[in-house]
C-alpha cells in the first residue's frame, strides 16, 4: 500500500527547529531579493564602478601609472593637461595623472583599514553592550559618549603634535579610535531591536552560549545595518584623511597622496595653473561621491 507523500507533509509535526528552519529560510529569501533590487539599482551601480576604479588604482597603481610620479623635469613643470601628460605637470615637473592614480593608495587603504578597524571593535562594543544591558550598557555607552565629544581632525592633530610622528598609521589608529563609539552606537541600537525577537529567546531556552548567540544568532540579523553604517564611516574617513594630509599630518612632503599633491598645489590657482590642484582634489570628491552612492544604495534595499 502506497503512501501519500502530501498527507506525509501535512502530518509532519511541528517542532521547534523546524520553524526555526522555515523562520531562516524566510530570512534568506528576504535578503537575497533585496541584493537583487540592489544590483537593480543604477546608482548602486555606478557607486561600484567608481569605488571599484579606485580599490584597482590603490593596488596596482604604479603598473597603471604611464610614468614614474616621482620622476622630475624641471623644463617643463606647471604645464595644462596635453597628449603626453594628460593631467598637466607639477611645479616639479612631476605627471599629475601618474601622481592622481598612484597617489589612490595612500587614501583607499588607511581609510579602509581606519574603517575595518573601527567596525570591528565598535561592533564589540555595541553587541556586548545591547545584548547584557544594565551596569555593561551603561558604562560601555558613558565611554563612547566622551570618544564621541572628540573632533576627529582636531583630536587627530593633538595626538601627532604629541607624539611628533606623522606616520599614516598614526592616522589609521587615531580615526578608527575616533568612529569605534559612533558604530558602536549603532550596533547597540540595532542589537536592541533584535535581542527581544522570539529566535534569541528560543536560543537562550536551547541554553546556548553567549557567543553563539551573539555571532552566530545576533550578528548576522544586524549585518545589513552594520554595512551602511561602514559605508557612512568610510566615507567620512575618507575627507578626514585628505583634510589631514592637507594640514600636513598625514603623509610626508613630496607623497603623492591626494591631500598632500592640493596642499603643495593650491597656491598656484591664482596663476591659473589650476590642474595640479583641481584633478587630486577631484579624486577626492569622485572617490567620496562612489562610497556614498553605494551607502545611500545600501541603506534604501536593507533599512526600508
């Protein structure tokens, strides 16, 4: 005698890991729609390419560079953009083009290792303090509120006049140091949110450990908040890197960092020799415009 396979599914009982399993699956489903009204998105999109041009100029940027930007000719500094320097010459004679695209490194990775750093212990911070709550929350929050009272460029300066380096590793710590308790703020907000649902309770009742719970539980329900607010951070870390560059906290005299080429460069506008200036100072511009044109992307798919 044949069986049903449909009464078998109807008849199949209802147990606590099999609506955990469907609530997961829903879950899923959830987010992989939205990454698809995502790549839907045409200024997702064109945030990609510009944010991708750039992470392609900060790792091979000396292959993609058609000249060496530290190479100098003295006979022929201060030139307009042309066929052989497609960006115009320095007051050394040093290519701008060359110099723009080697120079993407400096700003991309600190700015990206000052953000990746920052994310990490922010979301410690924040887990630790939404999931335990009470006397945790309370002193972990105190904390990122005094942080948060800092400047960052102006807290940044303190710091390397203090210690007399201006290594951009200084840099690096120093704004990660800076965005730890903003981002931490977020977590804990969204950790808030989540920690009262019925899957973390249903965790806690399988006795499962913190750790579990937060990592495995918890972080990936929060993810899509996290990511925005990296991108809101990365954005602004990368301003604060070229406005300390520019104040001449970042990176030496002669780098082809992008602050440091409109720092060396802005005070030949008044002779109208304006593209050493204009083209690392839009580089700056293009490279902020992508980051926030992937967060504002971000933020519509996952936050609505």
């Amino acid at each position: 005698m044949t069986t049903d396979s449909s009464t078998d599914i109807v008849n199949e009982p209802v147990t606590a890991e099999s609506v955990r399993a469907r609530a997961q699956e829903e879950i899923k489903a959830q987010r992989r729609e939205r990454w698809q009204l995502l790549l839907r998105k045409p200024t997702f999109v064109i945030g990609v390419v510009i944010t991708g041009f750039w992470l392609l100029c900060a790792f091979f940027g000396t292959i993609i560079a058609p000249q060496d930007p530290a190479a100098q000719d003295l006979f022929h500094k201060l030139k307009g953009p042309s066929v052989k320097h497609w960006f115009g010459t320095d007051n050394l004679g040093r290519d701008v083009f060359s110099r723009v695209i080697v120079g993407a490194r400096v700003i991309v990775f600190v700015a990206l290792g000052a953000t990746i750093v920052a994310t990490i212990f922010g979301t410690i911070m924040g887990m630790a303090a939404g999931y335990f709550k009470g006397m945790v929350d309370e002193v972990l929050m105190r904390i990122a509120d005094v942080l948060m009272s800092m400047p960052t460029v102006v807290f940044a300066l303190l710091i390397i006049a203090t210690v007399k380096n201006k290594s951009m590793l200084i840099v690096l710590f120093i704004i990660s140091f800076v965005f730890t308790p903003i981002i931490a703020r977020t977590v804990r907000a969204s950790v808030l949110g989540e920690a009262e649902l019925d899957y973390i309770s249903a965790a806690r009742l399988r006795t499962e450990k913190t750790p579990h719970i937060l990592f495995n539980e918890l972080l990936p329900n929060i993810l899509p908040a996290l990511l925005v607010e990296f991108t809101v951070r990365l954005g602004y870390a990368i301003f604060a890197i070229a406005t300390l560059s520019f104040l001449g906290a970042g990176a030496g005299p002669g780098s082809p960092d992008w602050g440091t080429q409109v720092a060396e460069s802005y005070n030949l506008l008044n002779g109208l020799n304006w593209s050493a200036t204009v083209f690392p100072a839009a580089a700056i511009a293009l490279l902020a415009i992508g980051v926030n044109l992937v967060q504002d992307s971000l933020a519509e798919a996952f936050e609505r």
